[in-house]
C-alpha cells in the first residue's frame, strides 16, 4: 500500500485508490490502510514539493514533462494564496504541479507539509468509507 501510494504521490499517474479499495476489499486493516496510504502519497507528494524546490525550469520541463508556459500560469495563479495551496494536492494531475509549484515558489515547508497531510489523509479516509459502503451494498 504504501509504495503504490508513494509512487501515485509522486510524478507517476496512476490511481492509489484503486488500490486502496483492492486492499480493502481483501479484507486488510482499514486504518492501517489509510496510514499507510497517506504516509506514502504525502512522502510521494513532497517529493514533488523538493524536486520544484531544487529543480531548475528545465529539469522539471524535461523529467516532469511540465512547460515553462504552465507552470508560469500555475506560479500567477498561487501568487497570494501561499502554502495551503497544499491542501489540494491529492488532486488527480493537477496536485504534482501544484507541489511542484509550492517547491519552486520556496513556499513555507512547515504548512505545505500539514496542509498537504491533511488534504491526503481526508482523500484516503473519504475513499475508505466509500469503499466500505460499496461493499456492504454487494
């Protein structure tokens, strides 16, 4: 769980809650699901806030396959709204560039780290009663 989460969290795009709901459904821990998931998609998505941190405008456009042009329109979109912007990086596609463009902008790494662990545990958390609703219903 942990490693697809991580690697979900990270620049590879694929669904972490599909494998969350497999997990589930086989009958695992749900609150160590959801621990481990939000552990590995959080560390997956600061990796991510690092990279932007580090990187140059031509590392993340060749190794991220982002544009200068979209991550200047994400950098113009955040101006003002600072790290809490984290919050929403369990979102699918658009999350990767908004923790890369929190890393780039050198945004607060105290609060993206709370408001990205936040938004990641409430993701899982959602998912898992979902999950659990689906399979009471069947």
């Amino acid at each position: 769980m942990f490693i697809a989460t991580f690697l979900a969290g990270s620049i590879l795009p694929f669904s972490s809650e599909a494998v969350l709901s497999g997990v589930l459904a086989m009958g695992a821990n749900g609150w160590g699901c959801i621990a481990a998931a939000t552990a590995g998609n959080f560390l997956g998505g600061m990796s991510c806030y690092w990279i932007g941190h580090f990187g140059k405008i031509e590392w993340i456009e060749k190794y991220l396959k982002v544009k200068p042009e979209k991550l200047n329109k994400y950098l113009n979109f955040m101006q003002g709204k600072g790290s809490w912007m984290a919050f929403f990086t369990f979102v699918p596609v658009v999350g990767d560039l908004v923790a890369v463009t929190l890393g780039y902008m050198r945004a607060n790494i105290w609060v993206t780290g709370i408001s990205m662990l936040i938004g990641k545990f409430l993701r899982y958390w959602f998912w898992m009663y979902i999950t659990y609703k689906v399979i009471d219903f069947f």
